[in-house]
C-alpha cells in the first residue's frame, strides 16, 4: 500500500490509478478515517461441516495472533446472517485494524500505574502488546476492537465496488466502520474530505493519523494489481505531526 503526506501525493496516486487504467475521466474512492493501532489479517474458510470460521490470524509481520484475536468480542469466530440473504464465501480473506478507544486506554493505563508497569504510549503499542501476550487470558482482559478495512481474497461471492464488500461483511457478523466511509467520485473531494478529518479528528472515540482512501471499484482494483508491480488500489494519508 502507498503511503502519502500530502495533497500533492494524493494528486499523484490518482493520475497513477488512471494511467494504469488507461481512464481519462474521475475514479470513485472510497475513504475512512485510519486508525492508531495495529493492522491484522484474518483468514474463514468453510469447514466440514460448515460454517465458515475463522481460521487464522495474522499481523503484518507474520506473527500468529489467532488464538489472542479469538478473545476480541467484535471478531466472530463464525461468519452469522445477520442479515440480507447474502451467500456466505467458500473462503474470505480480510484486513482489518485492532485499536483500543482512547478513554479504554486511559484507563488501562491508570491501572497499569496502579500495578508499577509503565503506560502504553498509544493505541499501538497497547494492541502490539496484548495480541502477542503468550496466555490468551491476558488478551481477553484488554479492551481490544476491531474494525475491517479490506478484503484481499474472497472465494465464492461476486460484488462490484468496495463499498458493497464491506457492506457484506457487516451482513455476515463482521464490524466495519460503516458511518465514516464516504465515497467520493472527485480526487480534489478526497483531499477536502482527509483535510476535514484531520480538523475533526479529536471528535472520534479512537485515535486516528490519517484516511485509508480504496479505488471503489472492485474491477478497477482487479485491474490495478495486474497492471502494478506493487498495489496500487489503496493510499494511506497520514497526517502530519504538528
């Protein structure tokens, strides 16, 4: 995934989406707040006999966390109708972020003093710790949640545009961050739109440094990992330290 700091780099990842797309007129993303913590990849795949359950987890590193991301109440350990008449995927592969709200970490901090251990700086370094605790248990006791951002892999369902995926799997039991993601068909949109969240950022219950902006089209996005030898379907808009 791309990383960018500024209008300017935004503005250049959107000629790169059209040039190698061959397009010569507005793309649509799809953009969300990025949240302070720690990006995991979560594997379901149908068993014998189903359901489709989570089978695996993994951080970017590689570090198994399966057992330790079993403990989050917000990720099920079974995909759920909860509704719509959607088909369950014969296998899912997802990307999602785990992060600890700002007043949870507060606390957990007052209690970490309490106990002589020194406070997590972050809602990242507090996630990075309770998902590669040894016992389970002691993940368990952390306020630890979970939104989907992405899906790399999915195997039995077709959808068209990236909006429709995460409204899936919210259809299915999973979490996503579905009152902040807005679509946008214009690039100078998405710029207005990460300025705002930066403004505002204070006004969310969890810590955020940036937007995560997804070309909306799955197609596009099919195309654009072809095209690529790197992917090019996702940018990360940090925000800069003041």
């Amino acid at each position: 995934m791309e990383i960018a700091s500024g209008a300017d780099d935004i503005r250049k990842f959107d000629r790169r989406v059209k040039d190698l797309c061959d397009i010569e007129g507005p793309v649509e993303y799809a953009v969300e707040p990025r949240i302070r913590g720690l990006s995991v990849q979560l594997v379901y795949a149908k068993g014998s006999p189903p359901p489709v359950a989570l089978a695996e987890a993994c951080t970017q590193r590689g570090d198994d966390i399966t057992k330790n991301i079993k403990t989050i109440l917000s990720v099920p350990l079974k995909l759920e109708r909860i509704h719509g008449d959607l088909p369950f995927p014969e296998l899912l592969v997802l990307w999602g972020v785990v992060y600890v709200e700002t007043e949870a970490l507060r606390s957990l901090n007052r209690e970490r003093s309490r106990g002589g251990l020194p406070p997590f700086r972050d809602s990242r370094e507090a996630v990075d710790d309770s998902l590669l605790q040894e016992d389970p248990r002691v993940t368990a006791q952390r306020p630890l949640d979970m939104f989907c951002c992405a899906v790399s892999e999915m195997r039995g369902v077709s959808l068209e545009t990236h909006l429709e995926m995460m409204l899936a799997l919210q259809s299915w039991g999973l979490r996503v961050n579905r009152p902040h993601i807005k679509l946008f068909a214009d690039v100078g949109e998405v710029i207005g739109h990460c300025q705002d969240l930066k403004k505002n950022k204070a006004a969310f219950p969890f810590e955020i440094d940036g937007a995560l902006i997804q070309v909306n089209s799955l197609d596009l996005q099919a195309r654009l990992n072809i095209e690529s030898g790197k992917r090019t379907r996702a940018l990360e808009f940090r925000f800069s330290r003041p």
